[in-house]
C-alpha cells in the first residue's frame, strides 16, 4: 500500500500545489514513480473523489486515476503524475477535434450524473490534454454532496445541470456550448457509455467507497442515470 511507504517531495518547474487543497507532486520511494498527492480535511470528501474517478473510468473518461489513501494519519487522494498532460487554455476549446468533442461529451454527461460543477474548472484548468491529444479530466472534488472547497452541497435525483453546465456566463458553459456549436453530434454521441453502463459495476463502486451514504448516492445516481437517458429519447 502506498501510504506505508516513505514520500518525499518533488518539486517541478512550475511549483507543487495545484488547486486550493494541500498537496503536490511526491516521489514514491519504493517505486521512483511520481505522484500527485491532495490531502483533504473531510476524509469523506477523498474517498468521494476517488468514487468519481472510478465511474469515469467506466464511462470511458480519461482520468489520472485518483485513488483514496491515508498518508501519516492524513486523508489524501493519489493520482498518477503525467508531465505529457497539460493545462489547456481557453480558446483551445474552440478547435476541438471530433474524437476530443466525442470525450467532452462524455464529461458533460458524467458531470451531470455526479453533479460535478466543477468538471471544466474555474481557469479551465480540469480538462487537461495529453500531447498525443487524448483529453483528461482531473481533481473531482466537487462531485456528488461536496463543493470543490469542501463545503456541502444536496445531491438529489434532478439534473438540473443538464441545463446549468451550459450556461455561458460560466466556464463550463464556455466549452461545453462551444464544442456542442463546433460538433453537434458529440452532445448525443456522449450517451454511448452511459447507456452502455454496468450497473451492478456501478453498484460495486458505491459498495466499495468507504462512504457510509453510499446507498442514497448510489439511488440518487441511479434515477439521475434514467432521467439523463429519458431526456434523449426521440
């Protein structure tokens, strides 16, 4: 297990901490491996963050695979560190490729099962892209019941971000409404792993959480899941 092994710190060109948690990049001893380490106060925020990073993977998204741990007594997510995915700027989102309007829409569609507001960022800075241009989607710990700073926010089962994810005054409207104008097909075709989803997978990913409200969550996903799938039928 990671968090039994000694960390010590690696600092890049470009500073540590990357958003408004603690953290930075750390070297895992045993391995050589870089990793990007976020300690959050509310351990249940961590293990929400992994929950969500696990159902990306599902649904098809690129993710750096952020997994729950406890390191000296402190919750923290660990992901893997990848020096080839960077920040994107805002404009980049203006000149996406079929293939990146495809993954965008799959990330508007999970945002809304998660109730992710958080999912392009404020700076557009949590869709980052690989060299090789595969889209990521990064830091999830604004999903579910949490705000991205920790504080609560109600999950229930509407997906009023359906709408509110585009709406242009914000950074997700930016790109989202932006991409969907360039591609018109990538809204629907972003369906394909929901409609596609393993739903007893998805119950073993709640299952497994640690989190002890997993059942309403797991439920509230559930009927987001069918309502999202209702929206689209012709």
């Amino acid at each position: 297990m990671f968090n039994k092994l000694l960390i010590e710190s690696y600092v890049p060109e470009k500073g540590t901490q990357m958003g408004s948690n603690e953290g930075g990049i750390y070297t895992n001893t045993a391995t050589g491996k870089k990793h990007y380490i976020k300690f959050y106060k509310n351990g249940d925020q961590a293990k929400t963050e992994a929950l969500t990073g696990h159902i990306y993977n599902h649904l098809g998204i690129n993710t750096v695979n952020p997994k729950h741990e406890v390191i000296n007594g402190k919750h923290a997510v660990v992901s893997e560190w990848n020096p080839h995915i960077k920040t994107m700027r805002p404009k980049d989102f203006e000149n996406t490729t079929p293939e990146q309007a495809h993954h965008i829409g799959r990330m508007y569609h999970a945002a809304v099962l998660t109730k992710n507001w958080d999912i392009v960022g404020l700076e557009h800075d949590n869709i980052m892209k690989h060299d090789n241009g595969n889209l990521h989607a990064i830091d999830h710990g604004g999903s579910f019941h949490f705000r991205a700073r920790g504080g609560p926010k109600e999950y229930g089962s509407d997906i009023a971000e359906h709408s509110s994810l585009k709406n242009n005054n914000e950074a997700s409207g930016h790109v989202f409404s932006s991409v969907f104008k360039q591609h018109p097909e990538a809204e629907k075709k972003g369906l394909d792993k929901v409609k596609a989803m393993d739903d007893s997978h998805i119950h073993k990913l709640f299952k497994n959480s640690g989190l002890s409200n997993w059942q309403e969550l797991h439920q509230n996903f559930m009927k987001r899941k069918e309502k999202l799938l209702d929206t689209y039928k012709e």
